[in-house]
C-alpha cells in the first residue's frame, strides 16, 4: 500500500462542517459495537475492521476509542475517521494530538491528518516514517500541518493495517503556533506549481 493509496481511500466520505473541532476523549457513545458520534469507519477494507467506544481499556478514567481486525487476514487497513470544515484553520498551523496504546499490532498503526481542498489532497502525515507496531503502552503523538487558505476540510483519525488493535484517547485538534515545526516530510502536495525545474531537494 503505498502513501498516495493510502491518500485516495482515507476518507471515502464527507461529513457536514462542524466548525472547531476540540475532542477531549471519545466521550459521545453510539453502542459498544459502533463509532463515536462524528466519527467513522474507512479504508482500503473497512469490513475487515470493527471500531467503537472502549470503557474498559481506559486513560485517566476517559473512555477510548478502538480500531481492531474483525478476521484473521485483512485485505487491507482499517480506518477510523473524523472530519470537520477547515474553515476556522485556514492559513493557521494545527496539531493532532492523542494518546495511542497498541496490542498485538502485526503490520502497522498510524494517527493520520490531511487537509483537503475539495476532493483535492492538499498535505497528509500518515506517520508511517515511524509507524507504531506490537504492544505499546499509551504515549503521545503528535502531527502538525499548515492549512493552505483553500482548504476546506481537516480528515483525522487512525489507521490499523493487519491483526491487532490500536485505542485513541484525549484526542485535541488546535492551532499552535508557526515555530513549532511541521511533521509532514513527504507526500504533500501544494495549491500552485512548485519546483517545476526539480531544483529543490526531494528532501
């Protein structure tokens, strides 16, 4: 599965604009089975997934929110989704932030965010230079974009590729400042023409 796979099936879906987005766990239920409210199921094979709301598996008393494989060998990644108008962000730097705890994890799990311009992927960090796999105890991580003026909506969420389970908690989308540096290396694309004379380092 390469980045720009990954890129196109993301976010199969739109979701109408919410204005600010500010999530301090995954506290709106809609069954034990099902996403939270706002979020849900994507992917390359989301049927080989399922997702919901974890009050078991919990940090700091908060409920999480899970992503895990449904059979044995998925065909593809799983995952979860959450989407919001990039209006408020326009021309602003922004950090995804969440605490990540993985089991049992064969392949990879990612946080994920991407801003869009329509149906237009205009920058994406997928994590997968330095993707989380096996079972890790909740840590932090975080992803930082700038949001091109034109944009028009945020895509953020989680990604499980292969066997095992990934739990999302205290998850916040804000704006920081631009000395905090992006996370973004790769795979971006931009609004007008640059380097069209290959001058600049791929880097």
């Amino acid at each position: 599965m390469t980045f720009q796979d990954i890129a196109k099936t993301i976010s199969p879906k739109g979701l109408p604009a919410m204005g600010a987005l500010m999530i301090a766990g995954l506290s709106a239920i809609v069954s034990a089975q099902s996403p939270a409210l706002g979020w849900f199921k994507a992917g390359a094979a989301p049927g080989d997934y399922e997702t919901g709301v974890d009050t078991q598996v919990s940090m700091s008393g908060a409920p999480s929110g899970f992503l895990r494989n449904l059979v044995a060998r998925p065909s593809g990644y799983g995952s979860l989704v959450h989407e919001v108008s990039a209006a408020d962000y326009q021309g602003k730097r922004i950090r995804l932030s969440s605490f990540v705890k993985t089991q049992d994890v064969t392949d990879w799990a990612v946080l994920w965010m991407r801003i869009d311009a329509g149906r237009r992927v205009l920058t994406i960090d997928t994590m997968m230079n330095r993707a989380i796999r096996g079972t890790t105890d909740w840590t932090r991580y975080d992803i930082l974009l700038d949001v091109d003026q034109t944009a028009t909506r945020v895509g953020l969420g989680a990604m499980l590729s292969g066997s095992g389970e990934i739990w999302l908690s205290g998850v916040k989308l804000e704006i920081v400042t631009s000395d905090v540096p992006v996370t973004s290396t790769s795979g971006r694309t931009w609004g007008a023409p640059r380097n069209l004379g290959f001058e600049e380092d791929p880097k």
